[in-house]
C-alpha cells in the first residue's frame, strides 16, 4: 500500500521535476565555448514552437512533451504583440492568451525558452506581429522615431514582466531574450539601444540576444551602438523550394558564423521545415527539409561552426487559425513541413531530431570544442572535418560526401589518431549522409577509443552502464574500447564479432535490427552495448528521473519518466498494440496509470507490453442548414467613411479614404456602402482595392451584381501601382434611373496585413480596403463596416465585417431562421452549417480535420468556424483542403458553419471529418491501478 501511494503522489508531480529549482535563481554566463547555468556548461538545443497558432492551451503541454522528448532542452518563444492588443492601451493576456500559463509549462518540463517579444516577429503572421492598429500611427516602424517609440514602449510594459518573472535567474525557464528580429535592412541603432535598455529597465537580465538574418553580410548587432551580447544567425540553406523537393543547397552552406569572439556561436535560426511559396503541398517542404537534409546540414554546422545554441525553426508550425496569417507567403496551414505536424503527429524529422539532440545533449564535451585536424580520409571524395575538447581531449570528426548534393556510395579508411593512438578507421558514406563520429571519450565507466556508429545516448543504472549506437541499415560497424585485462563478451542478441589485443577491445558487426552486447571485467563496470540503425535508435526514449536517467524502448512517444522505490511510472502513446522495454533501477512498471505485467530479460531490462488505441468512427456532416446574406444587409454597426487624410505613405486614388485600418476594422471581409444620385449616364463602375495576396472583392449596385475582381497587393518589390487592384463593372441599360438615388455595395475580402521585414512604412503601412471608386462624375457618400471585436474569448482576429459574422450566425447556439441548404448557391455571402457528436476514447488522442472534397474549379472561398473559432478559409489556388481542428475548440456537441463567398453560382464541395491519427496516450488514470 505504501508504495502505491508513493505511486499515486508521483503521478501528481510528474510533470514539475524543475519545480524544487523555481524556489531559488540561477547564474546565467557564457563565453565563446556555451551558455553556462551556475558553472555548468550547457548546450542549448532549442526549436520554434508558437502558442498563438495552437488556440488550445490543453495542448500547449502536447507539444512542449512532444518537443522534450525529442531531446531539446529548450524552446523558442515568439510574443505575437498584435494578437494580445486588439487596440492602443488595450491588452489581453488571458485564456489563449496566457502566456504566463505557457511559460509555467515550460518551467514544470524543465525547457529552457529564448523569449522573442519583437516588437517585430515576422514569423509569416499577420503585419509581422505588429498590431495593425499600428498601421494609423505617425513614425517610421522599427526606428526610433517618436510615435513608434511611445507604441513599441506600450508593449514591451506589459510583456517584459511577464518575462523577468520567469527568467533563469529567477527560477524561472527564460535562459536568453531576443531582442527584435532579423533586423538588418533600413536600420536604426539608436532604436536597438534603447530596446535594450527597456529590457533592462524591466528587470531582464539573462543575456540578450538577436538573430542577424541570412548569415551574409547585412547588420548583425555584434558590435558598435545597439550591439547585443550573443548575436545569432538565421540560415535557410535549402531555400523554400518544396516544388522541387529533390534542390540541395540553394542558400550556401549552411555553417553559422561566429560574430563574436567572447560569445558562443549562436545558429539561432536555422531551417527546420519551409513556407510553401509555390503552392506544392507541406508534404513537399517536408520532404526538401527531411532526414538526409537534417543528416548533413545540421551535423556540418554542429562541427563546422562549435555552435552550441541552436533555434530551429520551426519544430511544430500549427495553424494560422482566424486572420492570423500575412497574405504574401503562406495560407491557413502553417505546417511548415515541420518535424511535428500541424495535428501534432510526429515524422522521421522527428526521429532525426532526437538522434542529434540525445547526442548533443548527452555528450558533455560537445559544450567545449575547438576546431583540429581532421583524420584525413584515403579517398578525397569523403570529407572529415574535427572539433577537440581542449580539456578532455575528447575529438568529434564529421564523415560526409566532399560533394554534399551527390549520392554516390563511398567506402575508404580514415587514418585517426585518437587520444588512445593511431587507427585506420572504415567508414562508408551512402548516399546524403552524414556522420559525426566520437574518439577519447569517457562513456559512462567505459573508455571509448573510438567507434565509426554514432553515439545516439548512454545512460548509467544500477552500477550498469547502458549505451546505445547506431548506423545505417547494412553498413559495416565497429567499436574500439579500452580495457586493462580482457573483458568477458557476450552476445546477446544479433551477429557481433570480438577481439582484444591486450589492450583494445574490438566489436565488428553489421547494422541490423538491434544487436546487444554485455561486456563484463575488465577492470571496468559492467556494460550493455545496443547496437542499432537508425530506425531502432529512434525507438529509444532518453527520460531524466530523480533517481538519474533512463532508457525506455517500444512506444510511439513516451512523455515522462519517475522513479518511486521499486517503481518506474512512465507516460506513455502507443499507436498500435506492442512491447515496451525499460531500462531502469525498477522491477515494477505502470504506464498510463496502470500496471503493466512485465518480465526481466538477460539484458536486465523489463519488457511488457501494451495495448494500442481502439478504433474510432467519426460522424459524417450532414443535413446542412441555410442562410443567405444579402449585400450590405442591415442598417447597424455602419461607420460614416469621410477622411480625407491618413498616415500611409500611400495615399489613395479618390477621397474619401475608404481604407478599413483608418476606421478600426482591421482583419477579415469589409462591407462598403456608397450612396449617390444618379445622372443617368453612368455606364461603368470602376473599383480600386488593395488586399493582399489572393484577396478580392465582389460589387452590386443597387442590388444587382456586377462582378468581383482580384485585389491589388502592392508588394514593396514592386513599383507603386496607381490602379491596383483594378476592376471595370459595366452598369446594366436601366439599372440607374437619372436623379433617383442609387446604392453601390463592395464586399472586400482583406488577407491580412504585409509583414516589415524592410523595415519600410511603404510596405508595412500599405492600405487594406478600397483605394478608389468611380461612378461617372457621381459623388459618392461612404459607410464602412468591419468586425465587431465583441468576442473576448476568441479575440479580434476570429472575425472579420459580414454580417452574419457580427450577428453571430458562426456561433454554435444560433439555431433560429435556417433553411434547408439549395442545391446551388448565388453569387455573393451564403452560410450553411451542420452538427455532430465526437465521442472519442478519453484515453485516446485523436486528432480531428474537416476536409474539402476536390473541386478544381471552384469559384468560392469558405471560412470554416467550428464551434464559433474561425480555423481557416478554403481558397481558390491554395493546396489545403483540409482544416485541422484541435481538442479544445471541440467538444462532444460540435457546430460546423462556413461562410461562403461566391463570385459566381455554384454548389458546395464535399464537406467531411478525418482524422489525421489515432494514439492510446499517457494519462494520468490512477484509479485504474486496482
């Protein structure tokens, strides 16, 4: 009873094993080798995750597990000013919003986090991250000019408390503050000085940070005013061409340099997935950014550079979810390519990254190395290149292709001298391939002279230490240890062969499966070598426990590990019934809150096994429900449009200014109701409107429509268009009667706002709505109306100006004045909506997406609300037709509305739910142990 008890208290701690640190601060220093943490040199291995594209904080912790248990010791955090502050003085950081939440989460996980407040993000999101309020506001964007100043100061008030509460050195996770953001173009020092001293003046004090874009030759802040302590850079070395999958190497190298001497090398972002600029699918940017990428890119910089703080970018992209996302470069999805998807579900990029990051952060040395001769290779189509531990002599030498694009398969010998002496080395490079191979290295109680498989991690339990290696499928291994006298060899499992010559112990075999060895005497501890490829290493889950590291092997994630007596409690997801393996001072196992038999194995490990998620069946969407919205229907909410000035330094065609941020309604459709009298002549209506990429708008005078067109973009590539956007409606014969009143309507469908990478008001200030109406010589009288901004739980980006949006029709409890759908819907604002149940296994995620049949020639776009969160809009010419929904924004009663824009008559695609998979996963069931 007693150690049940001491089960079910460690289940409820589980997920704190930081929490005894948070009580007391840290030091926090670095010099040009790493970051140090109270002495202790640590190697921060860090990728991009943003909360404000997961709209469901229960799934916050998913990732940030997900992320942990592949290895990173930290995460990257951007703060999306523009998503908590709707409006000037105005600021939300509850429910979604809640950062302190997220960085409570990171603290319990025990992750480092590099905060990235801006002000500027980029990150492809609406404005760059800058609120477009913003937009109205007079000085120059990203520079010290005085109403920028007083915004940007506005913020950083808020969000950098929040910050130094959780720093390091307080207890908290926050290691590094990124100051700005690829900020290299039409710079200001002045500007980032003062950014710098706001950070201080509100307490930060962990080293600050800044990530130089491109790793060329633009502004990088290592020196001079505004100069930051460890400046970092950005490196896409494969470019975003997910179009051709199959490119190698488009942006260079890919090696990060190092910009100061007293300052670690800091990759800071360094590629990790690909926005799809060419419409080619992320299942493609996945592909251009997969493992031999990974293999090759990632361990060249490990090794070329000594960087020891890496930020890839990004780890889990998720969605651009309501009007999130800026219009140029990326749609709803915003997957990314990314080692974890959208929904959540893990890749062999994952698996990747958990080689290198067990690696990394297993292998001390790594965190001191300077670069030394590379044993050189008989054949000079492989490349070496070496780093060496200036203290404990510890060398690390990189295998590759000297040509890194061929996929030729080459085998030759390296002459290594090692610590422990001189040694012909085979090795084999097959394919895009890349290998960082270990000499001189104390592994544990052992002495490891040398080995041509990587390392992936090694643990020491019970007196016992246990490593795992690994190599290609079919390659030839071999592994040299050092021994006083000869150690007894035992082949446990797979073909491995011996020998010792007195000093050297010598195992030959062939990467297959999973060999294991037990190697005893010596005058050394005992030690279980595992011997795998890169699919069985990527089996293995490395867990920190009060009582030390442990090994577990078999389920699809394992989340956290604790150590209770003669108990190992783990957490655990399964995507199919199978063995799990735990090496572990334990002979008792509970997983998930249950108790799972298990027997111990000559390896000394325990296996049992457990069982897989059960089947599920989701509703199909039927019965849909109809309404239609007429043009400029309803007399509320309407603004009066009568400016004649504005702070763009793009000013409009005809006046009034007709352009929607310059009458608050800054995301989503915009409705325009212009009145005239009419002269009797007019014979055309001609329309101006700047959008955003794939953005447009639909027209109707006196009721009638006219036609729609395509929005001007106005990219600052570009020259200044003076009729962007441009579109001739004819008037019908007797449509205007001379002197009678007349009515022109313009529904504009906005994209978001451009990002300021430039750093150039001409790009980010450019207008959104209308930019100039022609009736013939009419003079024309504007209304304007947008969003209501009334929803607080979902903030303003959910919603933009229809009317069905500002009376609530998106909401799930609207039930009253809808019809039964048509067959086939007009031009211009329909809504249909369903319902369905989701009973889904409360021991099982399932991750759930509305999917868009195929119709290649549609004529409509349809913004898909689920239980009143807008999670995208199906677009013409965008690859996405499905729209992940994430647990949180369902629930068992679930309404399905979409709001379609048509510009000509047509019926509505196939609409149904998938899911995107299906896992037992760790949760806490205690009651279930009996």
């Amino acid at each position: 009873m007693r150690i049940l008890v001491a089960v079910l208290m460690l289940l409820g701690l589980i997920a704190a094993p930081a929490a005894a640190d948070q009580a007391r601060g840290h030091t926090v220093a670095y010099d040009k080798y790493s970051l140090t943490v109270d002495g202790r040199r640590v190697v921060l291995w860090s990728g991009e995750f943003h909360y404000f594209r997961l709209p469901s904080p229960e799934l916050w912790r998913d990732v940030l597990e997900k992320i942990r248990a592949a290895g990173f010791n930290g995460v990257s955090l951007y703060f999306h000013w523009g998503y908590h502050s709707p409006a000037p003085g105005v600021y939300d950081f509850s429910g979604i919003r809640d950062v302190e939440r997220l960085l409570r989460m990171t603290e319990e996980l025990g992750l480092y986090v590099v905060a990235r407040p801006g002000p500027y993000i980029n990150a492809e999101t609406t404005g760059g991250g800058l609120p477009a309020w913003l937009k109205t506001v007079e000085g120059r964007a990203r520079s010290s000019d005085a109403g920028y100043t007083a915004a940007y100061r506005e913020w950083l008030s808020r969000i950098n408390p929040i910050l130094a509460r959780h720093q390091v050195t307080r207890g908290g996770s926050v290691i590094a503050y990124n100051v700005e953001n690829e900020y290299a173009v039409n710079v200001d020092p002045l500007y980032m000085e003062q950014l710098q001293q706001k950070a201080r003046a509100d307490g930060i004090d962990v080293p600050i940070v800044h990530n130089n874009c491109c790793n060329g030759d633009l502004a990088n802040w290592s020196s001079g005013q505004g100069a930051v302590q460890i400046p970092g850079v950005d490196d896409y070395p494969q470019a975003f061409n997910c179009q051709d999958p199959g490119t190698w190497g488009t942006w260079g190298e890919g090696v990060t340099r190092r910009l100061r001497d007293d300052a670690p090398v800091y990759a800071a972002e360094y590629q990790a997935g690909a926005i799809d600029l060419n419409n080619a699918g992320y299942e493609k940017c996945r592909e251009l950014t997969g493992p031999d990428y990974m293999k090759v890119y990632y361990k060249s910089n490990i090794i070329g550079s000594g960087a020891t703080m890496y930020g890839y970018y990004m780890l889990h992209g998720g969605t651009s979810w309501g009007w999130l996302p800026q219009p140029n470069d990326v749609y709803t999805s915003y997957d990314y390519g990314a080692a974890i998807t959208e929904s959540r579900g893990l890749t062999t990029k994952y698996d990747e990254f958990k080689r290198q990051g067990y690696f990394l952060t297993t292998v001390k040395p790594l965190a001191k190395t300077d670069s030394s001769p590379a044993p050189g290779p008989a054949d000079p189509a492989v490349f070496t290149q070496a780093r060496t531990n200036p203290d404990t002599g510890t060398q690390f030498v990189l295998v590759r292709h000297a040509d890194r694009r061929t996929s030729a398969d080459v085998s030759t010998v390296l002459d290594w001298s090692t610590p422990d002496g001189s040694y012909s080395v085979p090795v084999r490079v097959n394919g895009r391939d890349a290998k960082i191979l270990v000499a001189g290295y104390d592994l544990g109680g052992q002495r490891l002279v040398w080995s041509n498989s990587e390392i992936l991690t090694h643990v020491t339990v019970q007196g016992r230490d246990v490593a795992v290696l690994y190599g290609r499928e079919g390659e030839q291994g071999s592994t040299v240890l050092r021994y006083n006298s000869a150690p007894q060899v035992r082949v446990l499992e797979g073909a491995v062969r011996s020998s010792f010559d007195g000093k050297d112990l010598r195992l030959d075999y062939t990467h297959s499966g999973l060999a294991r060895v037990l190697v005893e005497g010596g005058g050394r501890p005992p030690m279980l070598l595992m011997l795998g490829t890169d699919q069985t290493a990527a089996q293995f889950w490395r867990l920190d426990t009060a009582a030390g590291p442990v090994l577990v092997r078999g389920p699809s994630l394992t989340r956290s590990a604790a150590v209770a007596g003669d108990w190992l409690v783990l957490k655990a997801d399964m995507d199919q019934a199978g063995e799990v393996e735990t090496f572990a001072p334990t002979r008792r196992l509970v997983v998930d809150g249950k108790l799972v038999p298990a027997r111990r194995t000559p390896s000394g490990s325990l296996v049992g096994r457990l069982p897989g998620p059960r089947p599920v069946s989701l509703s199909a969407l039927s019965s849909w429900q109809y309404r239609a919205e007429p043009p400029a229907f309803g007399d509320s909410g309407w603004t009066v449009a009568d400016k004649t000035t504005t702070a763009s330094p793009i000013k409009p065609k005809t006046l009034p200014v007709l352009y929607a941020d310059e009458y608050g309604y800054h995301y989503g459709n915009v409705w325009y109701r212009g009145a005239f009298t009419a002269g009797g002549d007019e014979k055309t209506v001609s329309v101006n409107a700047i959008t955003g990429k794939r953005g447009n708008y639909l027209v109707w005078l006196n009721g009638h429509y006219l036609g729609s067109a395509l929005g001007g973009t106005q990219a600052d590539s570009e020259p200044v268009n003076p009729d962007p956007g441009r579109g001739d409606f004819t008037i019908p014969e007797g449509l205007l009667v001379k002197g009678s009143a007349a009515t022109l309507s313009v529904l504009v469908t906005n994209m978001g706002h451009n990002d300021n990478w430039t750093a150039d008001d001409t790009r980010f200030k450019q207008p959104r709505g209308l930019f100039g109406v022609t009736v013939g010589d009419a003079k024309i009288s504007w209304q304007i109306r947008g969003a209501s901004n009334s929803d607080v739980e979902r903030g303003p980006m959910n919603t933009g100006g229809l009317y069905g949006e500002r009376a609530g029709w998106h909401l799930p409890d609207r039930h009253s004045r809808w019809s039964p759908a048509p067959a086939t819907m007009p031009a211009g604002v329909s809504w249909y909506r369903s319902t369905f149940r989701l009973d889904l296994p409360a021991d099982q995620d399932v991750p759930v997406a509305l999917r868009f049949g195929d119709q290649p020639d549609r004529k409509y776009r349809a913004f898909v609300f689920v239980n009143g969160w807008n999670m995208g809009q199906y677009m013409p010419g965008a690859p996405q037709r499905d729209f992940v929904v994430p647990a949180g924004v369902l629930g068992r009663s679930n309404t399905v509305t979409l709001a379609v824009i048509a510009t000509e008559p047509g019926a509505l695609a196939p609409v149904s739910l998938v899911a995107l998979g299906n896992h037992w996963t760790g949760t806490a069931a205690v009651d279930q142990l009996g």
